[in-house]
C-alpha cells in the first residue's frame, strides 16, 4: 500500500509520515496530523495539502509490479 509522504521542513528530504493510503482523498485531511521525522528528528505537522502520495510504489502498483 503506498505512503502518505511529505518534504522534511528541515532537510527539504521527502519522508513518510508514518500513514498508508489506497484510495484516500489527501484534500480530506484538513485537521494537522503530526509525526516524529525519520531524518531529522523533529515532530513535523502535516494536512493533505502539505502531503502525496510515494510516486515509486503509486505508480508500480497501478502497472501491476511489485514494489520490491
């Protein structure tokens, strides 16, 4: 299942949030959601806007491969 991801405020580094999406509507998510950074450290807040979906997994799971 594709990650929720999002630029890391200090490094500019794409990270995940910690959330998994299918068929998720990232506009929904108006209300902050925060997470401990996998690169930096920090706990950074997220909504929708801020966020996308991982393009690697996205775009092998629509052609029918396998991520790994």
């Amino acid at each position: 299942m594709p990650r929720i991801i999002i630029d890391c405020p200090a490094t500019g580094e794409a990270v995940p949030t910690g959330h998994r999406t299918q068929d998720f509507d990232l506009a929904a998510v108006i209300e902050p959601r925060s997470f401990r950074c996998p690169v930096c450290h920090e706990v950074h807040t997220w909504r929708g806007a801020d966020a996308r979906i991982e393009e690697g997994v996205a775009h092998a799971a629509a052609h029918g491969a396998s991520p790994h």
